[in-house]
C-alpha cells in the first residue's frame, strides 16, 4: 500500500504514521527527517533546503522532488510506503503523481488528518521541539492552510482522499483510518 498522510503541524501525522507503518508493516517515509538528516550531514540537497527550513518556509518544489524521487528508489520501499511531509502544495502532489507513474506506481489513499487551527497551535505550542517557537509555528500553519488545503481539491477530485477526525483519541484517529483503509 502506498499511503501519503496530511495534516497540519501537530495535526498528530507522525503518531499515525507510526501506528500506520507497523500495522501495515511498510516503511515510513518521514520527509522531515529525510530534510534534518541532510541538512546535518550537510549534502548537496541538505545546504539547498537549510534556509528555506530554518525559516518555516517551504523548500522549492524542484529541490523536493529529488529528495522523494532518491528516496523512492531504494529497495525497502518497492512493496509500499507511508509519505509524511510531503506533497504540501497541489503542484508537488501532480509531480508525485508524475513521479510515480515513471516508477510504475500510484498512490492509494491520502490521509488527512483534519484538526482546527487552534488545535494546531496548541499541540505544537505544548510539545516544544526547537522549531516550534510561536512564531514559526503561526507561520507553518499559515502555509499550510494557504498552500495545502488545495491538495485536498486534488486527491478529493480524483477519489484518493480520506479525512479523518484527528480532534478524536490517538485510538479513536487509529481506527478511523483503519476502518476507512478497509471499506
């Protein structure tokens, strides 16, 4: 199964991805991670996108599609996958669908994780992770509800989109989803 999982910051996407990952035992594909990792160790990929991460802004949609695209080609991956963090605009969602065809693949569900703006703000406010200053925090859930909502229109039209109460208990979301992954 090859799932994408959408949601807002603090929407609850990396708990689910989790629970997700292990149940339907595919690998998660946390593009957070895949950004911190290279900008840590500083690839060529890495320095790209430092700025653009440090800022809460979005990396350029050309510099993520190399980051999915090398990711998407390793061999853990070719029996499924869980994306977290990305598409995050409806363009990077048509390259994923691009993307996917050149490696003979399709998507089968995006996951959204539909949680109310204060929500947002307090859960991500409460778990006090280095970039999660209020600032930046107002500023991710900005661009997520101007850039990321139209990735909704995109799945919704083509019949791929599931949303969730993720206001619900960590077990009521999990079986939500799972009720809707098998129906």
């Amino acid at each position: 199964m090859r799932l994408i999982i959408l949601g807002g910051p603090g929407a609850g996407k990396g708990t689910q991805a989790q629970f997700l990952c292990q149940y339907l035992q595919i690998p998660l594909i946390s593009i957070g991670d895949l950004l911190r990792e290279a900008i840590a160790t500083q690839t060529k990929l890495g320095q790209v996108a430092q700025p653009f991460v440090e800022k809460g802004e979005l990396v350029p949609d050309q510099t993520m599609i190399q980051f999915v695209r090398q990711r998407l080609l390793e061999s853990d991956v070719s029996q499924g996958w869980l994306m977290d963090g990305y598409p995050r605009t409806a363009f990077q969602a048509e390259e994923l669908h691009f993307l996917l065809d050149d490696l003979g693949e399709k998507l089968d569900w995006a996951i959204y994780l539909k949680v109310s703006e204060e929500k947002l703000m307090n859960r991500c406010l409460e778990r006090s992770r280095a970039d999660d200053d209020p600032e930046i925090v107002q500023r991710r859930v900005d661009l997520f509800y101007e850039r990321t909502i139209p990735i909704l229109e995109y799945y919704q039209y083509r019949q791929k989109l599931l949303t969730i109460d993720g206001e619900k208990t960590v077990t009521q979301v999990q079986q939500q989803i799972l009720e809707r992954l098998n129906s």
